[in-house]
C-alpha cells in the first residue's frame, strides 16, 4: 500500500472530479491504490474518467452525476457513500463561471455560487470529517484561490466564497490536527483547465502564465499534511507573498486590475 492510501484510503469523494486538476487528483489517488467516487455534473466526461482508471489501476470507482447545488443533492453524495469508508475529500468544484460586477449579476447567480462554493464544502466536510475524527485519521482538501486574497471587482461573489473556503480549512486544520486528520487549502492561480477555456481566460499571458493541471493536483497531494494553507506554483507563491505586503486597499485595487485587464477596461 503507497504512504498516500495508507493515510487517507481506501476510498476517497472528489466533488467535481471529472475535468482539470478534479480528473488529475483522481488519477493520482487511483495510481497509490485509493478507490473514487466521483461527483460531476455532465456524465460524459466522468463516466470516461472512470472507465479509464477502471481500466488502468484497477480500483473501485463510482460515479454520481449531479449538480452539487440542486436541492438535495449533497444528501446524494452522502447516501452513495454510506457503504463506503471515506478517507479523503477533495472539494475541488467551484471555479469562477462568469465575470461581472455583483449588482449587474441575477440574485440566482449570486446565490448559485454561494451554494456550490460554501454551502456545498461546509456540508460535505461536515459530513464526512465526523467519520475521519471518529476513525483518528483522514484528510480534507478544499480548492481555493488567489482571488481569496482581497477583494476583486467582476468576481465578488466568486472570491468571498474562496475566502470562506480558506478561512474554513485553516480553522478545521487546527482543530482536527490532533485527531490525525489533515486539512489543506490548497490556493491555486490560473490553472489549464477545460472551465477556464470555456470562460476564454488567457493561458498563455506571460505574466500570469497558467499553470498545469496535474503540477497542481500533485502539488496538493504532496503537501496534504502541510497545511493549512499551500499555494500551488512558485510563481503563486511569489504573487501570494506580494499581496500580503500591500495594504488592504492596494492589495483590492491590484486584484480588481486583473479584472479590468480581462475585460479591456485596463
Ligand atoms: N482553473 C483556474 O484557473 C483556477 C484558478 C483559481 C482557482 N481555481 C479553483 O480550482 C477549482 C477547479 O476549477 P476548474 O477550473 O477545474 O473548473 P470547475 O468548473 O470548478 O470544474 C471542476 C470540476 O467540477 C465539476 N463541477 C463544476 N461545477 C459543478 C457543480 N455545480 N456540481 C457538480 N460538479 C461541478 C466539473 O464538472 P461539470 O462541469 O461536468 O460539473 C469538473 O469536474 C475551483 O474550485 C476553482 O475555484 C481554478
């Protein structure tokens, strides 16, 4: 058994594990032997993930495709794994979908990423960090990002709930530290994802170039016991270390920059 199943196996819940870093995390804990249940909306893209680490490790995976946000959806996640000894969860659903500034944005909006960025983690943490402190040993890995840092025009709502995300996992990295349980914010920048093609980001900005989807995954798997916070790239390091210096006023005005530079309002 690899160091990685036996501290967080035998089955780990990726929510939002189809796509991106979510398909890279699951094929690196199918690779140490970890079995999957996988949540994502479009069953296209999951059930191919599956069959292809069905296929090439031989662990167990489920699928549930679903929409984390639709009513009674994370009871669903719960009941597909009440059979199963959960050792690992991964929220990694949740990028930014849109850019516009919060009043221009529909209440639906608003409340659609409320639900799938806070509501959905804080739910399924809940749930399954109870089954990990009761067994002293586990792991919790919510995605944020460096739009957490300080406020951001056009992504308001999108970067509030990063910060919760944060916020969170470093408040239940203390207090499940001393039942064995560890618990990261893995901050991720912009990162090689079909979500971030499909929003049209720029990948290729020489200032701000986007990283690899599976440098990432790999990244947060290595530095699960390192928490409670690790900033995937050295480059989101540096940047990370840069806001900290500035005041809250600066660091706002630096983070709404990036907004108005996609927008071609700079
Ligand atoms: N990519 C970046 O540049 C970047 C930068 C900073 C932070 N992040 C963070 O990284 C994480 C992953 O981002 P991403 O770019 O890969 O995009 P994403 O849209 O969050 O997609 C990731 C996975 O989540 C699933 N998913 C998304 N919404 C869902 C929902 N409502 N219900 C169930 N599953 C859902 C997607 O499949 P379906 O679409 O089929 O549901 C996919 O498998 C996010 O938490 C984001 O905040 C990303």
């Amino acid at each position: 058994m690899s160091e990685l199943g036996e501290k967080y196996g035998p089955w780990a819940v990726i929510a939002g594990g189809s796509e991106g870093v979510g398909a890279c995390f699951a094929r690196r804990l199918a690779g140490a032997g970890i079995h999957l249940l996988l949540v994502a909306r479009k069953p296209g893209p999951l059930e191919e993930l599956a069959a292809g680490i069905r296929d090439a490790s031989g662990v167990q995976v489920r699928t549930l495709a679903l929409d984390l946000t639709a009513d009674g959806a994370l009871e669903q996640v719960e009941k597909a794994a009440a059979d199963l000894e959960v050792g690992l969860l991964i929220y990694n659903a949740g990028s930014m979908d849109r850019m516009l500034e919060f009043l221009d944005d529909s209440r639906e909006g608003v409340l659609h990423t409320i639900s799938r960025n806070v509501v959905g983690p804080a739910v399924l943490t809940h749930h399954f960090g109870r089954g990990m402190r009761e067994r002293g040993r586990g792991g919790i890995l919510l995605v944020s990002s460096l739009a957490a840092l300080a406020g951001c025009s056009r992504t308001a709502c999108y970067a509030a709930t990063k910060a919760f995300d944060q916020i969170l996992a470093e408040s239940l990295w203390y207090e499940l530290r001393p039942h064995g349980v560890d618990v990261l914010c893995l901050m991720m920048g912009t990162t090689h994802t079909p979500a971030m093609e499909r929003l049209g980001m720029a990948m290729d900005d020489p200032d701000n170039p986007a990283m690899d989807a599976d440098v990432v995954a790999s990244e947060g798997l290595e530095n699960l016991s390192n928490g409670p916070t690790w900033f995937a790239g050295e480059s989101n390091r540096a940047s990370a270390a840069a806001i900290a210096g500035l005041s809250r006023r600066e660091a706002t005005e630096m983070l709404s920059a990036v907004g108005d530079a996609v927008l071609g309002d700079a």
